[in-house]
C-alpha cells in the first residue's frame, strides 16, 4: 500500500476511530481535514517548521484547502496520508495529500493546502526563511 504513496516524503499512520463515523456509516467529511492537518504537521516537524516558528514568530497559517472524496472509509481501518509539497513561492507553498486505506488498499481521498507564512509579530504576511525553503527543498526533491 505504501507503494501507492511511493512519490510522497511523509507518510502519516493513522487510525480510524469510531467516534469518527457519522450517521450513514462512514467517515463523516469534515474528519478528512483533520486528517491532512494531522499529515502537515507531521511534514512541518520533518522541516523542524514548528522550531523555526518558536525563535521567530514567523509561522504558517492555512489560506486554502480542498479534498476530494473518492471512496468511503469505515471503521475499523487504518489509513497511510501522503504528504507533499509540490510549489514554494517567496511566501507560501502548497502542499498535496493522499489518503490511502488499508482496509481497501486503494487511494480514498485527495486533498491539497496552500500555506501561508505569516509573522505573528507584525500579523502581516511575511516570507520563508532561506533555511526553511532549503530544508523543504531537500525533503521534497521534486522542488529543487
């Protein structure tokens, strides 16, 4: 299964808990973007982002973000989400998922962020930092 998220830096395990069904017997949708918060942070301790942010104030805030729904996920299941990041401007990047369940063993959902940095000194936008957008760089070896 994980050779179905083979182009993928980050691959987050995560099970399915009950409590996360809704009344028609799957994952309700809104589940899927905690799901792909729990895969960014997962991929922003690969680039010790979180470190970065505590020394200077300078963090990342969500602008945007979509899914797409493919197939239902139940519980019990446990599921693999790829995370990657596939543009980096000067002050934001995107990033893509997918999820994919063990149960099924197929792709179930797609989704994808675009990441804003923003100083939470000034709240104003601000730009990445070289170490930042060099540490993604090598992490995600399509950018470079």
């Amino acid at each position: 299964m994980e050779n179905l998220l083979k182009e993928y830096s980050v691959i987050t395990e995560i099970p399915v808990a009950w409590g996360e069904m809704d009344a028609l017997n799957h994952v309700n949708n809104a589940v899927y973007f905690r799901y792909f918060e729990t895969a960014r942070i997962a991929h922003f301790n690969k680039v010790e982002l979180m470190e970065e942010m505590a020394m200077t104030k300078v963090g990342p805030v969500l602008g945007e973000t979509q899914c797409r729904y493919k197939l239902p996920v139940t519980y019990p299941d446990t599921l693999l989400i790829g995370s990657k990041v596939t543009d980096i401007q000067s002050d934001r990047f995107t990033m893509q998922y997918e999820i994919v369940s063990k149960k099924l063993g197929k792709i179930t959902t797609i989704g994808s962020a675009t990441i804003v940095m923003f100083d939470f000194k000034t709240n104003q936008k601000a730009e990445l930092s070289e170490r930042l957008t060099l540490a993604i760089k090598a992490l995600d070896k399509e950018l470079a």
